[in-house]
C-alpha cells in the first residue's frame, strides 16, 4: 500500500498538484478494531494526527469489514476491501458504501461448483469453521451446488477447541463414501486444522480448497503430505507489479524505527537479534534481504497484494476524477468544480462508482451496482515432494469476463498430481449414472444425487445416460437385450428353409409323386374292370384335383405377398371343390349304377357321363362365382401382425373378407357332408367291391380332419396357422388318395386275379357294372 501510495504521488498525470497521505491502523482483535475504527472516523489517531478521512481500506476479513462498513455507511464514507470475499457483502441496501478489487466469493462458488461438475465430482463433503466467510460460502455452494446435480454428504463446523467436533469430522471422513473433501476456511483456521487432523491417517481423500488457503505454501510439510498432495483450489491470480519486489526487497529496519513488527522479522530471517544475547548475533540492520529466501523474499508474482495495489488507485482514480474541471464545471458530473479543499468522502464515493481504468501492469479495474470487481482466478494444484515441500502449479483458469462455457478453461499441456494417491481424477458420486437401458428415479429420502436407477420396462428403452423416462419403440421395432437401441422386430412366416417347411414341402412332393403314379398304373391299366369300374374318366380327374390339391399347398409358403394371399385361399377352394364334386359323382355313379339293375330302370340314362361332366362343372363354378366375388369386393391381402407377440412380426395373409373365408370353406364342408351322407346311403349295397364303402371312409376322414380344423385354426398363433391350414389340405388330400385308389392299386399289383369283370361283379347282375 505504501508502494502504491508513493508510486501515485510521483506520478505527474494522475493527481497532478496533490499527495495522498495515509494513516495505518492495527485491525486485529476487536478492541484495536473499535478504536481504530473510531479513530478513523473521527478523523484522529493516537499519535494526535488530525484530519478527516476520505476512504478506507480494507479489511482482510469479510466479518471484520462488515462490521466497518455498519459504521461507515451512515457518514458516507467509501470502503474499499482487497481480501473481504464474503458475498453478503454486495447487498448495496445493507452496505452501500462497501466495493472490493476482490472477486466475491459469489464467483469462487461458481467457479468451483464448475470444478466439480467438470470432473464429475457430484457427491462432496464440506468441513467449515463458523464465521461469517466460511457460513455464507458454503451455504452458497449448497445452494448452488443443488442447481447443478452436486449433493453435499456432509457439512461440518470445526472449531481448534472443541474435541466433539474433531471426532465428527475424522469419522465422517474415515466412514463416508464421498471422495471429496470442500476445505473451506481462513488460513489459520485450516493451519490449525490440519495440525489437528494428521494425527489421524486420513487418506483417500480429494482435498479441494477454498481461496483463503491454497496458495499459502507454508502449510506443507512432510506430515501433511497424505492430506495436501494433489490439493485443489481457485486462487487470486498471479500478476507482476513493477518495481515493488525491489522496495520490498530494499527494506531496512531504519526505515521504520519504531516498528516492532519489522526488527521481529528481521530477526526471524537473518537469525540475529537486536538485544545483546548469547545465543545468536547481533543484528547489525544492514543485511541483505536477497541473500535469505522465503515467502516474503519470492517477489517475481503477487496475488492479494495486486489487490491492494488495485484498491489504492481506484482510489486515487475517483479524486482524480472529482478534481477536474473543465470551463467552470466537472466534466463527469457536470456539476460545479471542487478544489482540494473542498474533497468530502460522498463526493468521493460518488465517483469511485464510476471508476474505469487500467494499470500499469494491464489489469483492468471497474466496479459493477454491487461494488464487485469482476472475478479472475487461477486453478491451482499442490504438488509436493518427498521433503514435504510444495510447488503450487497453475493449471487452469476460471474468468467470469470470458463468454458462458469457455469461463473454466484447464491447461492440457500440465500434469495434474490427485489427492489419494490415485493416478487418474477420482469418482465421487453417491450413485453411479443409469446407463443406457435404465431410467432414473428421484428418491424422495435422499438428496438429489443419490438416485434409483430402474431397468426399463418390457418394450420401452432408453439411449442415454441418467435418463428420466424410457421411450416406447415404433411398432415396428423392438429393444435390444440391453433396451438402449430399437432394432427392427424379426419376421416370422412360414418359409421353405425352416424344418417345419421343408416338411410339409416335402409331403407335398410326396403327395403329388403318389398321385402321378396311381394315374400312371391305372393308365397301363385302364383297360381292366376295377379302372373302368364307376367311371374311369372320373378317376382321373379325381386324380388330377388331387394333384392340385397337393400343389395349392405350396401357395401357403413362402413370404405373403399380394398375389400369394388371393391365389392360395383362392386355388384351395376350387381345387378342393373340384375333388369333391369328383368323388360326388363317382358315389352318384355307383347308385345309379344300382337303381340301373332294377327291372324297368331308365336311371342312367338321366345321369350318363355328360351329365355327370356337367354336374362336376356346375359345383365347381359356384366355387368360382364365390372367389370371385370375394376377390372383387374384399380380397386378401399381406398383413404384419404385431398383436400375437410383441417382440416379433408375423407375415401373415388378412383374410379380407371373412365372410367370403367361411363361404369357401363352408361350401366345400355342404359338398363333402352331401358326399358322405350318399356314400353312406350306397355302402350295403351288394358288390364283391363296394367302392362306395371307401369314399364313406374316406368322407369320414375327410369330415374329421375339417372340423377339427376350425378350432385349431383360430387358436394357432403366427405361422403355425398357416402350418395347420397346410396339413388339414394334405391330411384330406391323402385321406383321399389313400381311401380310394390303394385298395385299387393292391388288387392291380399284388391280386390280378381279383381284376377280373367276374370276381368284381359276383352275385350282381352284369349291367350293373
């Protein structure tokens, strides 16, 4: 401050024709306090020293400043503080006089709430000492802290004289699951503190600092390491002020005689003494303070003293600007022109308002409607060594001047050395994030932090971290095993390369191959009585449907598509029509064939092979009337089901109109019920080989298989549907093919003798054949 005061005054620009003077007051310990303040104010010191004060600086602590500036703020008389950071002090309706060249601690909250987000430090500790710098702080970074997602586990006073809240502490720092540790106390506090607290081997710990210590490296020593190695904290940033690393270092005791303060010092570094004694030198007041080195000998940087450097010529700046005038008036009020005599501390402190200026050295000094100076720190970080010394390195910045996201910048070319021995930036949270898949829960009975993460639901995911909700994939997705991504569902039909379809493929073949070569037998055959027996010509039709019917098989697998969907329902009802009015007309055949042995019977010549053509043509083209119109009015058509099962697709074919379905299929049921019924009614009559005993079997199965077929249609779900819509087809066709024509092809293979026109009619008379 003398330095600064001296440097004004020699300055032929700023103040020109005017000296600062100044009186120093002691403002440790309330009685000092008190009277200095009083003294001040008064405008009188103890030496008799009269004048009236303009402006007052300091103090150094925010409780002592506070109470300073109750006092001023009634006389109007302007404080400027270099270390009182104590953010209830920028309230300007309970301490309008007070400004500070401090950053508020407003700003170390912000900066180090950054800190603590940047590295993912979401769950924290807090020890304090009671006072109005410390109380304020950390109720500030609570509060702020909450904002960001920063829970605090613990908030904890410490006090040097009481022993229950030092055990508190080491045993919340020994049990709590927090990895670090916000320090936030004066330095003598913490001085005292970590004295106390390296008895106990507290280790694991990210010490994080407030800006009141963490750059006073004498608080490093060899017992401390385990708690100070890897420290970190915000602190004032280093600045080099020209010319006052040589007037410090050029200090003699006989600048000063009657100061007490600077011969004990004096004595400190030089290891003498001023009073004769035995066992040390006589201090001769000469020595050289750059042959010692220390702390108060280390003037390459300053940190709070460019503070005060700040503060004196802002000062200086406001009388500079009250005294001008320009043409009779004051050209930064306007109002009229004040002499030096005139100078009253309002005047002043209506100027140092608008203060707006930069120092020799580039710092920029202003203050904003709060009395605060904007806000510069230094991130630093405490390395030490195996002698337990420090080097406190620089490794960041937070500057508030800076655009919002590039305030809180680190160095990337410097190491940073951890607290807890650890290798890498320790994790501190109470729960680690909710992966991707998972969805987080606020736990009403715990802080913010300490959530629940909750697996998604079934059909829901969620693809980031700490999610709040999971999202329903489309309908045409479905999660992963994790649930953090919706992938697209499989599809599930009926295809050839699956066991199922390969099977039923291969019954087809099977099908087909017998049906081909029961034609083939009886076409060498066909000459002999049991082929020409109720119509050969309607056996090989019969036949030929068959094939068909065993063919339309394959239109139900593969994948659906517009044209697959008409044509199998389609094709499988005429086909299917087709056999049966065949096999209608071969019963028909037989009782005619009956009634035609009868004395006096004309029946056959009403149902000839003409007729019976026709007959299979009428039945048949009602069919086709019916698919027609069903095609026509409401056809099927490819369909995805998503119903069935969530996790999949099944290609499937819509019936469209289900009328027309059951129209198909209830038409062919009428046909074979007709057929049965026929077959039934002709099954006694005499004939060594009844054929009309084999279509009632084969009827029956028939009958069996569709009726059985409904219930297990409807509740077979995807391609298992399909699957039993393909085997009633082949299970009918066999029973079919099986019934009617093997016993046929036994008697042509293996009993030619039985294929006689003698042993076929028997006891019948020959026409009925």
């Amino acid at each position: 401050m003398i330095f600064t005061v001296e440097e004004i005054n020699r300055d032929a620009v700023l103040l020109p024709g005017v000296s600062l003077g100044y009186r120093l007051y002691n403002g440790c310990g309330s009685e000092n306090l008190i009277r200095a303040a009083v003294e001040a104010v008064n405008g009188e010191d103890s030496d008799g020293c009269s004048g009236q004060i303009q402006a007052l600086l300091g103090h150094s602590s925010s409780g002592v400043s506070e109470d300073i500036n109750l006092m001023l703020s009634p006389l109007l008389i302007p404080q400027v503080s270099h270390l009182s950071t104590c953010a209830c002090l920028s309230d300007k309706r309970i301490y309008p006089t007070f400004f500070r060249t401090v950053p508020s601690d407003r700003f170390q909250i912000t900066g180090l709430v950054h800190l603590m987000k940047y590295f993912d430090w979401r769950w924290v500790g807090i020890i304090y000492t009671a006072g109005l710098y410390s109380d304020a702080g950390t109720a500030d970074f609570v509060k702020e802290g909450q904002k960001e997602g920063i829970c605090v586990e613990y908030r904890l006073s410490y006090s040097n004289t009481s022993d229950k809240q030092l055990k508190a502490i080491v045993k919340a720092l020994r049990e709590s699951s927090s990895k670090v540790v916000l320090l936030f106390m004066a330095f003598f506090s913490t001085k005292s503190f970590l004295s106390e607290v390296e008895a106990y081997n507290i280790t694991g710990k990210q010490w994080v600092g407030s800006e009141a210590w963490i750059t006073q490296g004498d608080l490093a020593s060899v017992d401390k390491k385990a708690i100070l190695q890897g420290a970190l904290g915000f602190a004032l940033p280093q600045a080099s002020i020209p010319g006052l690393g040589d007037f410090l270092l050029s200090l003699k005791p006989s600048d000063e005689p009657q100061s007490s303060i600077i011969k004990e010092f004096w004595e400190k570094f030089f290891d003498c003494s001023f009073s004769p004694s035995n066992t040390s030198t006589m201090c001769t007041g000469e020595e050289d303070l750059r042959t010692v080195s220390n702390d108060y000998t280390d003037v390459a940087y300053f940190r709070p003293e460019m503070n005060v450097y700040k503060s004196v010529y802002s000062l200086a700046y406001a009388l500079n600007a009250l005294l001008q005038c320009q043409n009779g008036s004051n050209p930064t009020t306007g109002k009229a022109c004040v002499n030096k005599s005139e100078v009253q501390p309002k005047l002043v402190l209506e100027h140092i308002k608008h203060v707006n200026f930069t120092t020799k050295n580039g710092a920029k000094v202003f203050f904003d409607e709060n009395g605060d100076s904007f806000a510069q720190y230094d991130l630093v970080n405490w390395q030490m060594k195996e002698d337990g010394s420090v080097e406190i390195v620089n490794i960041g910045q937070y500057d508030t001047s800076f655009p919002e996201g590039e305030k809180f910048k680190l160095k990337k070319e410097t190491k940073i050395v951890w607290g807890g021995k650890s290798n890498e930036a320790p994790r501190s949270v109470c729960r680690e994030p909710c992966p991707p898949g998972t969805r987080k829960a606020i736990n009403k009975n715990k802080p913010v932090c300490c959530f629940d993460c909750f697996e998604c639901p079934e059909g829901t995911i969620s693809n980031q971290t700490n999610a709040p909700d999971c999202f329903i994939c489309p309908p045409e997705f479905w999660p992963n095993e994790k649930r953090d991504q919706c992938l697209p569902k499989p599809t599930e039909y009926l295809s050839y390369e699956e066991i199922m379809g390969a099977l039923l493929t291969g019954f087809v073949l099977m099908g087909v191959f017998l049906s081909l070569l029961i034609s083939i037998l009886f076409l060498t055959h066909k000459d002999t009585p049991i082929v020409r027996a109720n119509n050969c010509e309607l056996s090989f039709l019969l036949l030929f449907s068959l094939t068909l019917c065993f063919l339309c098989s394959l239109t139900f697998i593969g994948r659906p598509s517009e044209w697959s969907c008409m044509l199998r329902h389609t094709a499988f009802g005429i086909t299917f029509v087709l056999c049966i009015s065949c096999v209608l007309g071969k019963t028909m055949v037989v009782l005619m064939a009956f009634r035609a042995s009868l004395p006096g019977s004309n029946v056959m010549k009403w149902f000839g092979p003409t007729q019976q053509r026709l007959s299979i043509l009428s039945f048949t083209l009602i069919q086709v009337v019916i698919c027609i119109l069903w095609l026509t009015i409401n056809p099927p058509f490819p369909k995805m089901n998503m119903k069935y099962y969530k996790e999949k697709i099944i290609l499937e074919c819509a019936l469209g109109s289900a009328v027309g379905f059951w129209a198909v299929l209830g038409y062919i049921g009428i046909l074979a019920l007709l057929c049965f019924i026929l077959a039934f009614l002709a099954r006694k009559l005499p004939d060594s080989f009844n054929e009309a005993k084999l279509i009632t079997f084969s009827m029956l199965i028939f009958c069996a298989v569709w009726i059985t077929f409904i219930p297990a249609y409807v509740s077979s779900p995807g391609k298992f549907t399909v699957a039993v819509e393909i085997f009633a087809i082949l299970a009918s066709s066999f029973g079919l093919l099986i019934c009617i024509f093997v016993p046929k092809c036994y008697i042509i293979i293996f009993r030619p003798e039985q294929n006689s026109k003698k042993h076929l009619m028997g006891k019948i008379p020959p026409r009925t054949l």
